[in-house]
C-alpha cells in the first residue's frame, strides 16, 4: 500500500490532519506519522491508537534548530525504505525538506502568519502551499487559499460533537459555564520577542471565581502553586469539550481564541502577536476582543460576560456558513496525491 507521511510538531498539527488519518484506510493510504517530542501530541496520538516515530530535535527553539540537519538526514533514511509518495505538514520545514531531497511532493497548510523562520524554511521546498482566505503574506506562486479556517479541520460539526459530560464530571459546571484561561509559555520560535514572559491574570482571576468556576490551561510546569486550585486533570483531548461549554476564553493562545469562535464562545485574546485569523474574527465578527494582559481590566472582561450567549451562536452559524468544509477539503487534497501519484 502506498504511504503518506505527516509531519507533526504540535498537537494542533496533529489535530488538523485527524480526520484524514483515521480514515487512512477508506483513502487508501497508510500513513507515516513522524513528530516533534511534545508530551500532550504523544498522549493524543497514543489515545487514538496511531503509531508514530519521533524526530531528534527537541527542548529550546535553538536546539530544534541546530539538530535540522540530523533529523533530515535520519527521516530521508526513512524515507527512502517505505513508499511514501507525499508529505503533509502545518507550518513545519522538516518533512518538505525531505521531500523535496527525494523528489517527493510536500503539500504545506499554515495559519500562523507571523512564524517566519518557519515559513522562510517550507515556502522553498513545498510544492503546495495552502492558506485561509484571511492569512495576510504572499507566499509566492506555490500559495493558495481557501475559504474557511483550519480549526474547523477538527472542530466542524460534521467531525465534533461537544460532550457537555466531560466538564459536569469535573464540577465545572455547578455555577453555570466556566471562564477558561489559557497561559502560554512564549516558547516557541515565533514568539521570540517574548520569549521568558508569561501573562498575569491574578487579579481577574480573583474577581471572577466569586460568580463563576475558573479553570487554567498552562502550558509547562511553572506556575504559582497557589493556582493549583484552578488546574483540572483531563485528558488533552477533553479539551475542547470543556473549552466548547465555556462562558469565555482568556488567553495568549492564537488557536484557542479561533477554537473558542467557531464554537461559538467569545475570547479575550492577550499575545501581542496577531495572526490573519484573529484580524478577520475580531474585525468581521467581533466574537474576539485583543487586549494586552497588562491593559485588561475587570470591564473589558464584564462587557463580554453581560452579552447574550444567543448573540455569540449567531455569529458561530456566520462563521460556519461562510467557509467551505474544511475536513472534506483536506480529504480531497490527499485524494488528489494519490490520483497524481496513480497517474504517473
């Protein structure tokens, strides 16, 4: 059987390409699932049963980028002895690398606009690069766009269905829906001109807990213990049941704050980084409201929670009804591979 293979660095990367590979077998190809080491992308993949090797670089942005060249030379070996007659990847070099030094087809999807380095790598060795409608760099001739956001590769109606048991299990639900803070670590490459930073929602946090259960996502181990009270044990893929029967998102986390909007919750987002998803949803939709975590204020968060939720599922079905199916389009793009690859 002929193989595909999947460049995965993230658990959104994994999360945008799930639906295709669970139904790898039905598309007629095996897959070959290769990843950056990251504890919460192991646990989903291990969850839904997938096999998957993992590449060398792992720890800060500048050993990931140093041990390039290792994990090239390691995944061509691998390359070379399977049938992999593609790869698939979002906003990650590596795999199109590979690719490329084998005359293979590398087909690249990206939302993250302000990744350069990233997209500085894969622009030059992907024969495809595909975007949403809203994503605000020219990549050249090799980009294309489609209408929609790839959130929605994952959390479409026809491919989610939020499970209101997964927060009532966690008590998260006894004073009606909870708030959900997201803190990120400012670690990844593109976040360079923060990185060691974290936000501060201390003070909101405390206004808040007296009318409504809090819960913080934190990426990484070092926190205040005194936010212990706050961090729930769930499995990562719980997640975005519990972010869907939110009140209201919080955070720096560009893909959350999009997860939120297209399940209909609103968003405080706090990076100072802002994508071309997060331009058209705050901008179009309003359902996104960006303020540093310095200049937040008790108001800014109150004028949200007063709205009607019956406004923010409005603007979810707008969100919903403007884009193309996102699932069934990447479906098609790995058809494609394969007929290309029939073809020859």
């Amino acid at each position: 059987m002929i193989e595909i293979a999947f460049d995965l660095g993230h658990p959104a990367h994994y999360l945008t390409f799930r639906d295709v590979l669970k139904n790898s077998e039905k598309l007629g190809f095996k897959p070959f699932i290769f990843i950056q080491e990251k504890d919460v992308l192991k646990d989903l993949l291990l969850n839904d049963g997938f096999d998957f090797t993992t590449r060398y670089n792992k720890g800060t942005t500048f050993s990931r980028v140093s041990l390039l060249p290792r994990d090239i030379v390691y995944l061509r070996k691998l390359f070379k002895n399977k049938n992999i007659i593609a790869n698939f990847a979002k906003c990650s070099p590596v795999g199109s690398c590979v690719a490329k030094s084998l005359n293979k087809r590398a087909i690249e999807l990206d939302d993250t606009d302000p990744a350069s380095g990233q997209i500085f790598l894969f622009r030059w060795t992907a024969t495809e690069i595909w975007t949403p409608h809203c994503y605000y760099r020219d990549l050249g001739s090799k980009h294309k766009k489609f209408k929609g956001l790839i959130q929605l590769a994952y959390l479409d109606p026809s491919v989610f269905k939020p499970d209101k048991s997964v927060p009532r299990s966690l008590g998260l639900l006894e004073r009606g829906k909870p708030i959900l803070i997201r803190i990120i670590s400012y670690d990844a490459s593109h976040d360079w001109k923060n990185w060691n930073n974290r936000d501060d929602f201390e003070i909101i946090v405390k206004k808040l807990e007296k009318d409504y259960e809090i819960i913080l996502s934190i990426e990484g181990k070092n926190y205040p213990k005194k936010w212990d009270k706050y961090i729930k044990k769930f499995r990562a893929s719980d997640y975005h049941h519990i972010l869907a029967y939110s009140k209201l998102y919080i955070g720096s986390g560009a893909s959350s704050a999009a997860e939120a909007s297209v399940l209909g919750v609103p968003s405080i987002y706090t990076n100072y980084q802002k994508p071309g998803f997060i331009k058209w949803l705050e901008h179009k939709y309003g359902i996104i409201k960006s303020i540093n975590s310095n200049n937040l204020s008790f108001e800014d968060v109150n004028r949200i929670l007063e709205q009607k939720e019956s406004e923010w599922l409005k603007i979810q079905k707008e969100i919903l009804n403007y884009g193309i199916n996102v699932p069934n389009f990447i479906k098609k793009l790995v058809r494609r591979e394969i007929e290309i690859h029939t073809n020859q």
